[in-house]
C-alpha cells in the first residue's frame, strides 16, 4: 500500500492495534512503527510482529504517514509539545486514542490545520471484537477517514461518531467491558452456588455472553424480542427474569453507564 503507520507508546492498546493489522495484512510489518521509552516493551513488538522500533518519538513521527498516539493521557500534552516541531507534520494525520483529550487541546498546540482524528476504542480488539468510535476534524479527508476506518475494522468494528457523545460512547463500550466481566462472574459465581465447577461454569457463562452478543449484533431483532422468544409462560427464565427486575437490574445498568459518561466529562475538564 505504501503507508507508513507509527505507534507512539509501546503499550496494551498499542500492541492490540498491531496485532490486528499484521493479522489482517493491511499494513505490513515493514510499514509499522512503534516508538516507546523503554527498550524491552520494544523487543517484544520487534519478535513477535517483526515491525520497526525506535526510542525516538520524533524519528517516528518523520517516518510515519499515520501518527497513533497511544500514551496514557496525563503524556499527551508532553508528546503533543514535542510533535509540535515535526517537519511536514500537516501532511500527516494524526490519530488519537486517550480517553477524555478532545481534538480542539491538540489543534490548540499544533494548530487548526493539522489532520486529527479522535477515537474510542476497546480492548476486545485484542481479540478482533473491538469496537472504537471516530471522530475527524475537517482537516482529515475523505481517503484518509476512509483509511482510518479501515485500521479500526480491522479490530473489529468502527463507527463515525460526532464528539460531543464521546462521554457516552466511553461508558457504552470503553468501559463496559469490566461491567460485563462483572456480570459474567456473578453467573459464574451463581453456577458454583448451584455445584458446577469454577472452569465450566466459566465457559458457559462466556459463551452464553458471546453468544448472546452476537444474536443481537446479527439478528437484527430487538433484545427485548429474543428475550421473550427464550421465555416460556411460567418457566424457568422468567423466575430469573423476575430477580433481576425486583432488583433494579436494568436501573443500576442504566445509572452506571450515566455516572461513567459523566466521570468522562469531568475528566476532560482538564483538557479545556
Ligand atoms: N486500555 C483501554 O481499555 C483503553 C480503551 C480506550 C482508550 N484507551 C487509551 O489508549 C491509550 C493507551 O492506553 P494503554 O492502556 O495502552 O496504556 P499503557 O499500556 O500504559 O501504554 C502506554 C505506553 O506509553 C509509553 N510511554 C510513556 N511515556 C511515553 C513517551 N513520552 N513517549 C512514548 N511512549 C511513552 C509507556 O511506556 P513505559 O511503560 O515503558 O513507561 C507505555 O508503554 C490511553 O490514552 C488510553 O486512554 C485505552
């Protein structure tokens, strides 16, 4: 293809993107960069994608078509600084993915003019089942949005999602993960109580969640369709069906991804 993308910051997030280009093809090993601070995080990405590395976060940017930046976001500010006198460094598209940073604090240090995408992602794409938002400012263009949507599909999925609602999309599928392995445990926890074993009762009760996922991903039906087509009249579901609502289930779900979203929006206070 002859792009060039470059990873500042050797870590999970980092590795998962990686992993998902190499695996999907869309960029060579040869065209993928990864610059971190401490060499050994670097040697692994060396022997187990075969990509470049470097310690030189500058170097990089140089080399790389795709800039990542994929610090925590108390390094941000930091690496914007020191990108800041990149040579060209309009031509190339900057992509970040910290939490809570909008695009206006990068456009402040680096200008209105520099291409910068936003992006939410989630660490299921370690797995190829992520699932990361993407905002643009005007100055990315339609190819290079295009381009960008495609390196997140190769995670999983992508979705153009205007800014504003990244506070909800940060606690809808960022964070959200934890809150399913919570509930993936208390089944799990539930199966014990009732004599399975720890692993069994682990394997089905994460292979009714993926199961369950997919079924509403794919189907296209409502949730509250497939719920009501495993419900028999007086069965054993609704007895459950009945805990969870006598309990506040759906209420505490729905509170948790408020509070979340709005921790994100107090966080990125900062940032203004
Ligand atoms: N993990 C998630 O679930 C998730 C989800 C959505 C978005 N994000 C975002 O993704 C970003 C990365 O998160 P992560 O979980 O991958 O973090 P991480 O595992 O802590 O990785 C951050 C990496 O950045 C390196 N680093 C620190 N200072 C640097 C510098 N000046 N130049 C170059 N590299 C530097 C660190 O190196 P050392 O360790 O050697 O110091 C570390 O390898 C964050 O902004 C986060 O908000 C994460």
């Amino acid at each position: 293809m002859g792009l060039t993308i470059g990873f500042i910051g050797a870590g999970n997030m980092t590795k998962a993107i990686v992993s998902g280009l190499v695996s999907s093809k869309l960029f060579e090993p040869a065209d993928i960069l990864v610059s971190n601070p401490t060499q050994a995080k670097l040697e692994i990405f060396k022997t187990e994608y075969g990509v470049g590395t470097t310690t030189d976060n500058t170097a990089l940017a140089m080399a790389s078509d795709f800039i990542v930046l994929g610090v925590k976001p108390g390094v941000i500010p930091e690496v914007a600084h020191q990108l800041k006198d990149v040579p060209d460094l309009k031509s190339r598209v900057l992509i970040t993915l910290a939490a809570g940073i909008p695009i206006a604090f990068y456009e402040e240090i680096l200008g209105e003019d520099q291409p910068l995408v936003r992006t939410m992602p989630n660490t299921p794409a370690m797995v190829g089942e992520g699932m990361t938002a993407v905002w643009a400012n005007s100055r990315v263009d339609e190819k290079n949005l295009q381009m960008v949507l495609r390196i997140f599909d190769a995670l999983g999925k992508s979705l153009i999602i205007k800014e504003s609602l990244f506070d909800a999309v940060t606690a809808t599928s960022g964070s959200s993960p934890a809150m399913v392995y919570v509930f993936i445990e208390a089944l799990a926890d539930g199966a014990v109580l009732r004599g399975l074993p720890r692993e069994t009762a682990y394997l089905l009760a994460s292979q009714a969640v993926l199961g369950a996922a997919k079924m509403v991903r794919d189907s296209g039906l409502h949730p509250g369709v497939l719920k009501d087509s495993v419900t028999s009249p007086g069965g054993t579901t609704i007895e459950a069906l009945k805990v969870l609502e006598d309990r506040g289930f759906r209420g505490s779900v729905m509170e948790a991804v408020n509070q979340c979203a709005e921790k994100s929006k107090q966080m990125a206070l900062q940032f203004k």
